[in-house]
C-alpha cells in the first residue's frame, strides 16, 4: 500500500477528526430543501426504473440529466436529500461545524421522511442510494461573458458502515455533492411544510415545490398549465397532465396552498395561512457556560440543537428570554439523568 494511502507510520488515516463528517443528530429538525431542484425538474416523476435522458431548457438554464443502469433518481428518493439538508441547516443555526460528508442513522432517516421502518423499508433506502449516487446532472451556468458547464451527481459516494445481525443498514456515511452542499452553505434553501412527506403521488410533491418556489412571500402565484408542465418534468401528455391537476384540486391534498383552475388555461395557487418562518433563538455563551456546569462533560452545542428541535416542534415560537428557556430544559434533562 503507498504512503499516500496509510498515512503517517504505515496506518490509514483517521476519518474521524473533527470536521470529516458532520454527525445527523438534531431530532426533528424543520425540513429543508434546496431552490435549485425545487426550480428545475431533476427527479424522475415515474414509479418504475426510468432511463430516460431528461433535457430541460427555461430562461437560458439548460440542464441534462442522466441515469445510471439502476434508472434515474426520483422525487421520493430526493427525501435523503432534504434529510441531509434540514440537518446541515438545524446545525448551521446552532453555530456548529458542518461538512460535506454525513453520518447518520438509517431508521432516523425513515421516521423525519414518514416512511415505514420494515425490512423492506431498508432495501428501498439502498436502492434510492443507488441512484442518487447514479444519477449524473450537466448543466450550463452563465457567468458574465463565459459560461461554464459542470457535471456531478447527486450525492458523490455512500456507504454502509453497519449492519444489524437481521441484515438491515443501521448507520450510512453520505457524501453530498459539492452544488448542494454549496447551497446550504448559502442558505439558499425554503422550509417545507412536514405533510410534504405524506404526499403519496409524485406530480403532487413536485407541485408543491413549484408553489413553494413560485409563491415566495405572494399570496398567489398563477402560472399556465404549459409552463406547469415544463417546469415540474412530467412526461404526461398535456390532456392527461390537465386531468392530474384537476384531479389535485377535486382532492385539496396540497399543503399549504389551494389550487383552482382559471380562465385561459392557468393555474393558481393561493396560501391558505401565510408561511412565516421564526428565526431560531440565539443562545449567549453565558447560557452555554451555564449548561456545561449543569451536565458537566456534556456537548453543549449538541444539547443546543436538541433544544432548538423541541422548539421547533412545539411551534417555533418567538421567545423573550431564550437563555431562560434554554437552561429550564438542561436542568429537567439532567434531572431525568441523575
């Protein structure tokens, strides 16, 4: 083995310094997901292994995407993906080091997704692996005078690191692409509603996000049925994508949003309660120096992300004195553990 593989005195080198990998460990971390895929169709819309080479061409942005032997990635497996980023984002928040590669537990992914925890479960989780990892995006960014052209997948590389004695996946090591990752470091990301994940028909989630995207801080946002179709990757003929969103209006599944049908073949969305997002409560280091003498050799920033899931959990609500709040829950936990 070469010295470049083993490291200082014939040993591999030690993946697990601080910074190699960001740890997922905030419970119930708002979702997250990236304006760029919510804005350009990326995901395969069909429930079938798809080994189309999609095309897509809007506003100067083209954009080509092409599949693995395994098929394209599709919009549910993109649920890893708004996984890792509501993680990284939660951890942002909180004032703690992130990276591009991610740990975390396999059945901690299924729960915050509204998946089901079977065997099966696990077997459709690898396979989703597989075709992000596949899935291979090219597209032209214009940049003054000179446009680049760039090509990376999805995610750049998985792995399992263990297995139960049943054979399921417990932990798995992600390495996200440097794009996405460079859009969380940007914050170039919008909160989704958490029933996103209980949208059972692809067309339905990909039209949330087009909504989500489109509408912004608007009360509506109405947009033709032609551009609708373009925009979200269908290949449905126009007739049969017309019925699909009418048949989205007839059921009002979408969160969020209402949908009707107006004159001149457009759609319109309207919020039903407009979306606001509470910044995260600020923690001064008095608080935090406080926590570590009430949980001595306790992670403090860890204990502050899970504090700002429970949060958000309970309604994000605008607190006046954070710092209180904060150490009231370090004193029930370390009452719970004593």
């Amino acid at each position: 083995m070469s010295g470049a593989m083993t490291g200082q005195g014939g040993l591999l080198p030690d993946r697990n310094r601080q910074g190699d990998f960001f740890l997922c460990d905030v419970f119930d971390a708002i979702p997250k997901d990236d304006m760029a895929s919510m804005e350009h169709p990326l995901f395969s819309l069909a429930t079938r292994p798809d080994r189309r080479i999609l095309r897509y061409a809007h506003n100067g942005t083209e954009i080509e995407v092409t599949p693995s032997v395994k098929g394209l990635a599709t919009i549910h497996d993109k649920d890893i993906l708004i996984f890792c980023i509501s993680q990284l984002m939660a951890a942002l928040n909180a004032g703690r080091q992130v990276s591009r590669t991610l740990q975390l537990k396999a059945h901690d992914l299924l729960v915050a997704t509204n998946r089901e925890t079977s065997g099966d479960a696990y077997r459709r989780l690898r396979e989703a692996f597989e075709r992000l990892a596949g899935t291979r995006i090219t597209t032209n960014i214009a940049t003054g005078e000179h446009e680049i052209t760039t090509g990376f997948g999805l995610i750049e590389s998985w792995e399992i690191l263990r297995k139960s004695r049943g054979g399921r996946m417990v932990s798995v090591s992600v390495t996200l692409s440097e794009w996405l990752f460079r859009a969380v470091l940007g914050r170039s990301v919008l909160t989704l509603s958490r029933d996103y994940f209980r949208l059972r028909k692809p067309l339905e989630r990909r039209i949330y996000e087009l909504a989500r995207k489109h509408c912004g801080r608007q009360d509506s946002w109405r947009v033709s049925v032609d551009t609708l179709l373009k925009k979200s990757g269908s290949a449905s003929p126009r007739r049969v994508f017309r019925a699909m969103l009418r048949e989205m209006i007839k059921s009002g599944h979408l969160p969020d949003y209402d949908m009707q049908e107006d004159p001149g073949d457009l759609i319109r969305f309207t919020q039903k309660t407009p979306i606001v997002e509470t910044p995260p409560p600020t923690l001064s280091s008095t608080a935090l120096a406080q926590a570590r003498l009430l949980m001595p050799g306790a992670d403090v920033h860890a204990l502050e992300a899970e504090w700002r899931g429970v949060w958000a959990r309970t309604g994000a609500q605008r607190l006046r004195k954070p710092d209180a709040a904060f150490l009231g829950w370090v004193r029930k936990r370390a009452g719970r553990l004593s």
